[in-house]
C-alpha cells in the first residue's frame, strides 16, 4: 500500500488525476472504475483540465462506477448517473456508449445487479478502480455489515451514509434508502485501487482502513490484501494513520 499525504485537497485531487492519466496513457483502452460524491470532485475537474490541454484523451475508455440510488432517474440531479455527466462524462471525449452506471430505475434490482456483475466481469474487471471512503469505513456503498458482500447487491443504506449524504439533498427524508452498490469481489478484482481522502471526518475510516483488523465492520479494511493499492489523502485525513507512525511520501 503506497500512501501519498497531499497539504490539500487541490493537492490532492492533482495528485490523484495524474495517477488516472498515467493509468490511460500507459493503456488508452483502459477499464476505469469510477466513483461519485463530494471527494472526487476536484480530482474529475483536474482530469478535465489535462483533457482540455491535449494530455489525454478517453476515446477509447470505459468506465464502470460503484453505484446508483435504486428509484433514482438518470436525469434525478442527484442520481450518480447524472453526477457523472456533470462532472466528467460531458467535459471530456468518452463515448456515452461506454459509460456504465448500475440502472438505479430496474423493475427488477436483484437482476440489475447480476447484470452489472457480468458486465464488469466481461471487461475483465477494471484496471483502475478511484474509490472514495464513507466515515464508517464503505467503500462503494458496501455498508459495514456482519460480512463481506461480494457481488453487486441492492444495500439498505446506513443512518450514517444517509445523514452524511443529506447534504445533498433538501433534507435527509429525501435521501434514498437503499442502493445498487458493486459488491467488495468486483472492487478487489481491479489491478489498482486509487481512493482519496480528505478532512478530518474520514481520519477514524482511514486509520482503520491501514491500521486496523480485517473487518466488514469496516469494509475498507479489505483493501489490506490488495497488493496495488494507492491512497491519497490530505494531512487531515491522515492524520491518525501519521500519528501511528506509519510511512507516507510527502
Ligand atoms: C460514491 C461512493 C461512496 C463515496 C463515499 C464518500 O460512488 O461509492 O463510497 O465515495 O460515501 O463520499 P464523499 O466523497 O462525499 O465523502
């Protein structure tokens, strides 16, 4: 596990973009898997930027992300479906065609998700997959739980995930209960694992995701038997992890 501390999240979303690009350059045709919410942000912003200037291009690119809201339309201005458009699909030259977003309006979720599962296993899973982190520790929305999920599953939403993510909404009522989340198989099946951090709300999840047990109490901890995996993090976020005196590359 190699762990960059970044003075900010600017820093930090350089940082992680630069990684994506290498990742594209090295492979044109390369499978990202892609995540949403408020963390890579600025890291989608700064892959545009690179993408503006002529340094990489995602022709030939196909993305994959963790999850949808299920009972969320692509068009709802909250849907992970529509953030990805926003923020990165609309700005850059990938085909449409080869974005996949878990279909969060399916009849029949359970479907959608064995689905989604042969889709991402037909692509020979993703070559890089950018996660963020959940305060309690999910990745994706692979909720802390008795075990470890391993396929794409419909999830209950935490009170946590779904207070943390009201911010987005008018009020949490508005939030979805449930998810369609890739399960922890199709996340430890990618050849690298990018996840960012910042702020000290993620210091708990991250510390743990290092330093403590393997546990689907904290689904990140799995990412400890990964063998390529890349943390990004601001000082913040780090911060429990520094103190316990483990080595980052400043
Ligand atoms: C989003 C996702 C979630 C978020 C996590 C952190 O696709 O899978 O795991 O990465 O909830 O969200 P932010 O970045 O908003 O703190």
């Amino acid at each position: 596990m190699r762990i960059y501390c970044e003075k900010d999240y600017q820093a930090m979303s350089r940082r992680a973009a630069n990684i994506i690009a290498a990742e594209i350059i090295r492979k044109p045709d390369c499978v990202l898997g892609l995540a949403t919410g408020s963390t890579p942000v600025g890291t989608y912003k700064e892959l545009i930027a690179m993408y503006q200037q002529g340094d990489v291009s995602f022709k030939e690119v196909h993305s994959v992300n963790l999850d949808e809201y299920k009972g969320l339309a692509p068009t709802h201005d909250q849907s992970y479906r529509y953030f990805m458009q926003d923020n990165l699909f609309n700005h850059v030259d990938i085909d449409p065609a080869n974005t996949n977003v878990p279909n969060g309006l399916a009849e029949d979720a359970e479907a959608e998700c064995a689905a989604y599962d042969r889709l991402v296993e037909s692509f020979g899973y993703a070559d890089l997959q950018l996660l963020g982190i959940g305060n309690n520790g999910h990745i994706g929305f692979n909720e802390p739980d008795s075990s470890f999920t391993k396929a794409t599953h419909v999830v209950d939403l935490t009170e946590s995930t779904i207070s943390a993510n009201a911010r987005f909404f008018e009020s949490a009522n508005e939030v979805p209960r449930q998810a369609l989340t890739m399960g922890i198989g199709c996340i430890m099946a990618a050849r690298r694992i990018l996840l960012v951090a910042n702020g000290a709300g993620k210091a708990d999840a991250l510390y743990n995701t290092v330093c403590g047990p393997i546990t689907p109490e904290c689904p990140a901890t799995i990412l400890q038997l990964h063998k390529d995996v890349v943390i990004v993090a601001d000082e913040a976020a780090l911060s429990k992890v520094i103190a316990a005196g483990v080595a980052v590359c400043r």
